[in-house]
C-alpha cells in the first residue's frame, strides 16, 4: 500500500425502492475539506490516467460499474517511492480511495458496461495545479494489459 492512500469501505442501504449509497461526510474522520464533486465516465477497456495533483487530494467512489484504479508513488522521500498500488473497486467493491496530492494516479474501465467515477476533490480543478502524462509513458512502469491469472 502507497504511503498515505487509505481506502473506506462504504455502506449501501438496500430496500425495496433502490438503494442509498453513502460516500463522504463532514463528520467521517477522514475528511479534510470540500472544494468540488464531479463524475467522470469511463468505457469498457479505456484507460484515463495518468494525471498527479500538486495539492489537491482526490476521494474516488465508483457508483456504478468497475474500475482498476492504479498509483504510482513518484514523491521524492517517500517510503513508499516507485511502488505501484493496485485497486478494483465499483460495484464489487464500493468504496472510498483517498489519494494523497503527488501521487500518480489512473484508471481503466473493466466489465461490460460504462463506469462512473465520483471525485469529491479538496480543491476546485485548478488546471496549474495538475500534471498529465500518457497513459503509456515509459516513464511510470505500468502496463495496462488484460492479465489473465
């Protein structure tokens, strides 16, 4: 696990209407501040990444459909420098991942249909205040291959 990653669990509350999905509150103790929500839809077998927030810390929740969600530790100092960390979370898996700022981060649809990506983001989008990089760079050592196991 990266350094300062955390990921919660998240409860669902089933009933006979749907059901209530919770995410983040002002009261959870890990919650530092709001500054903005937004969604982000991804395709089956689409990759979005990678992108790093200078100051920013992301908590990402994917209310419907699946995502492999991938981090890359590049800070300089860190314990955790050149890890790379691993996350399948969505409908199996619902729950929240903070993402501490400097941290790479990207993600790929999987399954057969389109997920959707919940960010309640410290800060506003500030385009100064993030870096992107291809998804294919050699310069973080991923690849974003099917893996059969």
């Amino acid at each position: 696990m990266i350094t300062g990653v955390e990921i919660h669990p998240l409860k669902q509350i089933p009933d006979d209407r749907g059901k209530v999905m919770h995410m983040l509150r002002c009261d959870d103790t890990w919650f530092e501040k709001f500054g903005e929500i937004y969604f982000s839809v991804v395709y089956p077998g689409v990759v979005k990444g990678w992108h790093l927030h200078k100051r920013m810390t992301l908590n990402y929740a994917v209310v419907s459909g699946m995502i492999k969600l991938v981090l890359y530790d590049d800070r300089g100092g860190s314990r955790t420098r050149a890890e790379l960390q691993e996350i399948y979370t969505g409908d199996d898996n619902y729950a929240l991942i903070m993402i501490p700022p400097g941290i790479w981060n990207g993600f790929k649809g999987i399954g057969v249909k389109p997920a959707i990506v919940a960010n309640c983001a410290t800060d506003p989008h500030d385009p100064e205040e993030i870096v992107r990089l291809d998804p294919f760079s050699p310069n973080i050592p991923y690849n974003w291959n099917l893996k059969h196991r």
